[in-house]
C-alpha cells in the first residue's frame, strides 16, 4: 500500500483546455428586391439562399500555445523488502515544449486559415456565378424563342387573312391555305413546350436564387483580349486555392521533420524514506534536440517528393483543362461573329424577299405554295439572327467565368 509520502504532492496541476470554436462563412446581406436587379444583385441573393455553415475546432490560443502535445504524468512507488530499506515515491510531470520551428509554422499555419477561408468564399462566389449565368442565359434565351413563336404566330395570322382573301375571291386554291393552317398548328405546339420549357427554367432559377425576376441586364463587360484572358489564369481562383492546399501542406511536412522535434521539460518530485531519513527531492530535467547534425528523417523527405510531384501535376493539368475551356469558348466565339456578320447580310435580304414574294403573289408570277415556304424561310432567317446575337452576349459571359471572373 502507498504510504503516507503522498502528502507532498496533492496540488493539482494546470494543464490545457481545447475550445471548439464555430466557424461561419460571411452572413450576406439581404437585397432590395424592389429595386432594378443587377447580376451582383442575384448573387448576393443565391449566397444568402444557400448560406453554407462550416463548423471546424482549433486550439485555443491561451495557455496552451506552447506546448507540443499533451503533458504527461508519471507516478510510482517502490517499497523495500527489508525492515531498514529505504522506500521510494517519485511523481514526474513532463512538458513537450515547440521548438523555435514549430512556433513559427504554427503562426503561418493560422494566417493560412484564414486566407484558406478568404479563398473558399471567393471560389464559392465563382461557383455561384456560373450556375446563375448558365441560369440567366438560359432563361433569356428560351423567352426570345417564345417571342420569335409569337411573331410567327402573328406572320402567320397575316398570311391566313390574305389567302383566305385570295380563296374566297377564287384567286387562290385552297393548298396554300392549308399549309399556312398547318404551320400555325405546328407553331402553336412548339409554343406549348416552348412555355412549358421557359416555366421549368424560372422554377430552377428561383430554386437557386430565391428570386422571382431577372436583371434586366445580363449582358457582361467585355473582356479586352486572348493576352487578357491567358493571364487571369494565374490568378484564377481554382489554382490560388490548389496553391495553398499545397503551401499549408508544406508546413504540416516541416512539422513532422527532425528539426522541427519539440523540446521536452520534466518537472520531479521524489521521497525517500527508511528508518533513518525522511528525504524529499525536488529536480527539473531538460531534454532539447541537437538540430545541427541536420539529420533527415527519410520518409518525411519521400513523402515531401511525392506530394510536391502530385501538385505540380495537378495544377499542370488544371491549367490545361483552364485553357482549353477558353480556347473552346474563344472559337465559338469566332464562329458567332463570323456568323453574326451573314446573317446580317441574310436579314436584310429576307426583308427584301418577304417583299419580293408577295408581289409575285399578287401577279400570281409564283407557286402559291412556294411563296409560303420561302416567306417562312426568310422569317426564320431573321429570328436566327436575333438568337445569334444572344449567343454571343452568353460567349462573353462564359469567357469570364472560364478566366475565373465572378458576377
């Protein structure tokens, strides 16, 4: 049984409390809906509409901050078999101390979570800018295709008043009108899905947004050249995130390596005690790591080479991936303008047909049934010129999101 020499050491002893702390991304405020809309408008509102909460626990930033791990509390007691023997009880309480290298990459480490934090919430906003410009765009252009149905529609009515006109004063069979009456049947169905596909799309935008209209305005600053776009990539959000996983990764292997071994100090507390003496020992013992042999620790260096290999690759393929997503959107954005510039051209031109067309109908110079198909050719010439020109208003916008360009 334990002896009485105990009586020395009932003090208790102070050692480290950990807090855990919530971490909660940036509450954003709320918009006046109100107010004309503008596309940073709607992204301060699908933000505050999915508001993400990340709860993480750090040490506390007290008591603790110098200590390398938990201390450690050794207690024993040896009892001598003979009557004049001398008993021993010993208490040992040990304190890993961080060395000089270790409080330094603490102190990066901190400063690094917060720039981690900085950049989650700007990769966020990147992320929320595309889905809201693949949104807006979508929406936009299916309401042009609703209107340009409309427009037919009305092109339509025109024609079926003039050929029943024409067939009523037996100026015209009855096949072109017929025709004409069966194009607004097939018209009026595309317009159904046409609704049915805008309706879906609000619904997905108001899902995302929390918003029941766009901005007026969807259209983007254009960004001035290729040179401009190549150089947002180094500064795309994507790859200055990759950077700091890899930074803050360095610092965790520095922590692990030889010269960043914590110091140890050891705090003793020893009784002797025989049929003469009743001693009482108290000591403090030092233990510090002799970094200047600059001894490697072999795994820490192989995993170092392995990392650093898979982050170079990574972001060398994240770039490519980067770029070509911009070259993809670069040529399509050619093939839209060169486009642009014939259906310019075919636009003025199907103005003159419609024109031409009719007087041939009116000196009956023309098969009625021709003359329909190629007013409706030339209608859909001019509707296609308009759906072009949203097209390339929907390159830009994409171009900015590919360069890593929020709303």
């Amino acid at each position: 049984m334990l002896k009485n020499h105990y009586r020395l050491m009932t003090k208790s002893l102070a050692i480290g409390i950990l807090l855990s702390i919530g971490v909660t991304q940036p509450i954003y405020a709320k918009i006046d809906t109100t107010a004309e809309l503008t596309l940073a408008d709607v992204l301060k509102a699908t933000l505050a509409n999915n508001t993400i909460t990340q709860n993480t626990t750090t040490s506390s930033a007290n008591n603790t901050s110098w200590l390398a791990s938990n201390p450690k509390l050794a207690l024993s007691y040896l009892q001598s078999s003979l009557t004049t023997g001398t008993d021993e009880a010993e208490i040992s309480l040990s304190l890993p101390i961080k060395s000089s290298q270790q409080r330094k990459i603490d102190k990066q480490l901190i400063q690094a979570k917060q720039v981690t934090q900085s950049l989650l919430v700007t990769n966020q906003k990147l992320q929320y800018s595309g889905l809201i410009r693949e949104q807006v765009w979508a929406v936009k252009i299916a309401e042009k295709q609703l209107e340009t149905l409309q427009q037919k529609l009305s092109f339509l009515q025109k024609l079926e008043q003039q050929y029943q006109t024409l067939f009523n004063n037996s100026a015209a069979t009855k096949y072109p009108l017929l025709l004409i009456q069966q194009e607004k049947i097939t018209t009026k169905i595309a317009q159904l899905e046409q609704q049915q596909q805008l309706n879906s799309l609000h619904n997905q935008y108001h899902a995302l947004t929390g918003l029941t209209k766009l901005p007026k305005r969807i259209s983007e600053v254009k960004l001035a050249d290729n040179f401009q776009l190549n150089a947002l990539l180094t500064t795309h959000p994507l790859i200055k995130n990759l950077e700091q996983q890899w930074f803050e990764h360095q610092q965790r292997l520095l922590l692990a390596d030889n010269n960043s071994e914590a110091w140890s100090l050891s705090l003793t507390a020893k009784s002797l005690n025989n049929t003469i003496v009743d001693e009482q020992q108290l000591g403090i013992a030092a233990e510090m790591p002799l970094n200047f042999f600059n001894i490697k620790n072999q795994v820490v260096s192989n995993e170092w080479a392995q990392a650093q290999g898979d982050y170079l690759l990574t972001r060398s393929l994240l770039l490519i991936n980067l770029k070509n997503e911009l070259q993809t959107l670069l040529s399509q954005q050619v093939f839209l303008e060169k486009k642009q510039q014939l259906l310019t051209q075919a636009k003025a031109i199907s103005k003159d047909i419609i024109s031409e067309t009719q007087l041939l109908v009116a000196a009956d110079q023309i098969e009625q049934g021709q003359a329909i198909r190629r007013m409706l050719n030339a209608f859909n010439t001019k509707a296609e010129f308009s759906l072009n020109q949203l097209l390339l208003l929907k390159n830009n916008a994409m171009l900015r999101q590919a360069a890593g360009l929020s709303l």
